[in-house]
C-alpha cells in the first residue's frame, strides 16, 4: 500500500492528527490516517504504513460530526478478523495480504510496535504497489446497481433477465470494477475490457477471479451465521516479489453492504428486507434533514448510538 496522493496534492481536511512516537503522518482521509515511520526520507516509499481507523463518519462526501464511538476500533477488529479467516482459517487456501508483524522481539521480550495511543484501531501494513482499479462484486441487485437494471435492464452495462425486483440475489455475483478516482472526485465504474488497457490482461484477469473468488468465500462465511453479503468492494496491489496482495480494509460495514438473511426473506418492504450493518442509518437521516447546501448539520445523538449499535452487532454476528 502506498501513500495514497490526490490530484494538486488535495487533503481532507480533518481534526489534526495524532502525533505518535515512532512515525510522522503523511495523510487523512475521510475516515482513516496514515503514517510512515520516522526515519522514512521524504518522496521515499516507505517499507510499512501505519492505517489508523478513525471514528470519523462520512456521507455524501462530507465528514459528518460528531463521529461513531468506537468505529475505528470496530472496523480493524473486523478487517483483521476477515484477512485470518481468508489466510485460511475459513478452510480456503490462503491468499496474501498486506498485514505486517505489529510485534518486534527486543531480547527475550516482545514488544509492541503499533503506538499505545490507536493500539486497536490500527494495522501495520507492508507497502504494495497499489493497483488503480476497485474490485466491486455484486451478489445481489441494489443501490446503484438496481437504479440502473430499472432504466437499462443492465448492470454496470450487463445484461441482466427481466423481471428481478430490489434487493434480489442474482445468477451470479457480478464482477463490477471501477477506476480509482483522486481523492474528492467519484470513482468511474468502468468496463473489464477498460480494466484491460490500464493494468493489463493478466493483472486484470488475477483481480477478477481473485475478488470473486474472496466474495464467493466470504458470502459463504456470512451466509453460515445468518447474513447476506450483498456487494463489496477489494482492493490489491503488488508486494516487492511481485505477489498480488489483498490491501486496505476488507469487508468491513463500510466496504460491504451486509443484511440479516431472515429479514431478507420475510419483510415486507425494501427497507425491512435490506436494513444494512452500516451508516445507512445516518445516509436516511441526513437525507431528510439537510439540503446538501453549506455545513451539514450535527447528528443527533440517537442517530450515532443506532449506528454504532450496528457495527457492533456485524462484528458479533460475525465473529463469535
């Protein structure tokens, strides 16, 4: 994983971030900060990144205040959990991924080498030659997916049968990639043939078949504890030997879009059926009670304990 840079070197603007002993930030996003370790020289690419999960919470492309209680630590826990279950422990075969040893043996003492200050909330990763393209797979047809299939019939320009309602599960999952746009522009969902000219057939065929292959595994894990993984998205880059290795957060409630299975099958409405794990909660409220014009309001302090609740309840749901 790379220092990730935006087009004119833009930054969020967020808090200013945490000094931590040990490494220097390089750059915010939205929801998450990066950090080098001190002694990497400037413009080099360091060996390891330090990923903070902040709790932090965006929607329509604005940093929503206040933020999630306890999100960071949330969205880490269930990202690491994931990338052990995919190293193998679901009964797969292990596929590589950016994780890097967080201990380091000092004598006869191991010794922590993430700061004491985000210790939960953190991943120290190894630096990948990151790939410009997001690995969207789609298992059911919502969202953007389902506005389109009502207009065209297609998804992400796929022909689909006719007659499927929102919400349903389709043949098969769809794999939907996307360009990665610069920070603070929307990424292009893009054609596989268009994948093709920016990373090349190989790579392009080695993303598809390796994000169906994760989806299809992990529909499978969700699907055992009475959940539905409806769509996600991966992202992949290539360490120093040349290895396509699984990055960034992975299936996490603010990468995938989870429903419980038994209200899937039995409600009523689309809102019963599709109620999600993740920030939809604040997405409807701000929805209704703003205009997108100047600073979005404060959210309420029901809204932020509903949607913390939520996290929480996929990481149990999941985990135990």
């Amino acid at each position: 994983m790379r220092v990730p840079r935006t087009r004119n070197n833009e930054r969020v603007t967020t808090a200013p971030p945490l000094e931590l002993p040990g490494f220097r930030h390089v750059y915010s996003g939205k929801v998450r900060d990066l950090y080098v370790p001190t002694d990497t020289a400037e413009g080099e690419a360091p060996a390891h990144l330090l990923v903070v999960a902040s709790d932090r919470v965006s929607a329509f492309d604005r940093v929503l205040s206040p933020g999630i209680p306890d999100k960071g630590e949330l969205l880490t826990t269930l990202s690491l959990w994931w990338f052990d279950q995919l190293a193998g422990a679901d009964g797969g075969r292990s596929i590589p991924n950016h994780l890097a040893a967080d201990h380091a043996l000092v004598g006869d003492e191991a010794v922590a080498l993430i700061p004491d200050a985000v210790q939960g909330r953190s991943m120290l990763v190894r630096s990948l030659d990151m790939q410009p393209i997001e690995c969207v797979v789609r298992g059911y047809l919502t969202g953007s997916g389902w506005a389109e299939y009502r207009a065209e019939g297609t998804v992400c320009g796929i022909p689909l049968p006719e007659g499927m309602n929102d919400g349903d599960r389709l043949p098969e999952p769809l794999y939907t990639p996307a360009f990665k746009a610069p920070m603070g522009e929307h990424d292009e969902n893009i054609t596989f043939e268009r994948s093709v000219e920016l990373v090349g057939a190989e790579t392009a065929s080695a993303l598809r078949d390796l994000s169906l292959e994760i989806y299809r595994r992990a529909s499978a894990t969700a699907e055992a504890r009475g959940l539905i993984l409806a769509d996600t998205k991966f992202e992949f880059g290539y360490d120093d030997d040349g290895v396509l290795t699984l990055a960034d957060e992975v299936l996490t409630s603010d990468s995938s879009r989870y429903w419980d299975a038994e209200a899937w099958r039995t409600g009523s409405t689309p809102a019963e059926r599709m109620a999600s794990f993740d920030k939809q909660i604040v997405r409807n409220w701000l929805a209704a009670n703003w205009d997108k014009q100047g600073e979005p309001p404060a959210l309420p302090a029901e809204i932020v304990e509903r949607t913390r609740d939520r996290y929480a309840e996929l990481l149990r749901l999941l985990t135990s």
